[in-house]
C-alpha cells in the first residue's frame, strides 16, 4: 500500500482491490499507475461482466480464449518458466523462441491497439 500513497491511488480502488493478494494487489495498482485506470475500470477488470458465450465462442479461437484465462494468472509463473514449457511443448528451443516471439508481437499490436491514456 505504499504505492498507493505515494502515486495517490483513488480510494475508491483500493476499496476494489482491498480483498485481493498482495501480489494481486501490486499487478493491479501497476496496470493502475500505468495506464490511469479509473474506479469503474477497476471494478470491470476484477468482475468482468458475463457475456453471452455463444458469441464469444463462434466469433474467437478457442485458444485464444484459453490464452485470455491464461493471463489471468501471470503472476503465478516466471518467463523463464514460460520458456521451458514452451521449449518441452514444441521439442527445440529455436521453435519455442519463435513462437513466444510471435505471441510477443501479437501482445505488442494488441497493447497499440488499446491505446491507453497517458501512454
């Protein structure tokens, strides 16, 4: 919570984020500092809203909607880690290079595309 005093972090976030982890806490004040999240923002990224899952399944990948569950838990694995997974998945380490290298630049454009405040 020292970050929150010094970067003045708005109360009403850090009554969103009060119940979570210290770790979880730190992620979600860094995306905060970051990118300016207000409360509302805050409040959608922890109790994303339902949506209807036909829509979600017919219009994405299946894998990319594992890749979205996958982010959620960032914080419980290193890259190095990350890298050896890949590198036993595909059986070479120049392959898993590639593949993390294209995951790396279709984050990349997704992060351009969003266009945060402040950045």
């Amino acid at each position: 919570m020292e970050i929150a005093d010094r970067y003045e972090i708005n109360e009403g976030i850090l009554r969103e984020i009060v119940s979570l982890s210290p770790d979880e806490q730190a992620e979600v004040l860094r995306h905060v500092i970051q990118c300016g999240l207000t409360v509302k923002q805050v409040k959608d990224m922890l109790n994303p809203q339902p949506t209807d899952g036909d829509e979600i399944s017919d219009r994405y990948p299946k894998a990319f909607r594992q890749l979205l569950k996958a982010s959620r838990e960032t914080q419980t694995m290193s890259g190095a880690e990350l890298f050896s997974m890949f590198a036993a998945e595909e059986g070479n380490t120049q392959v898993a290079y590639a593949r993390l290298w294209s995951l790396y630049n279709l984050i990349n454009d997704a992060l351009q595309a969003a266009n945060p405040p402040g950045q």
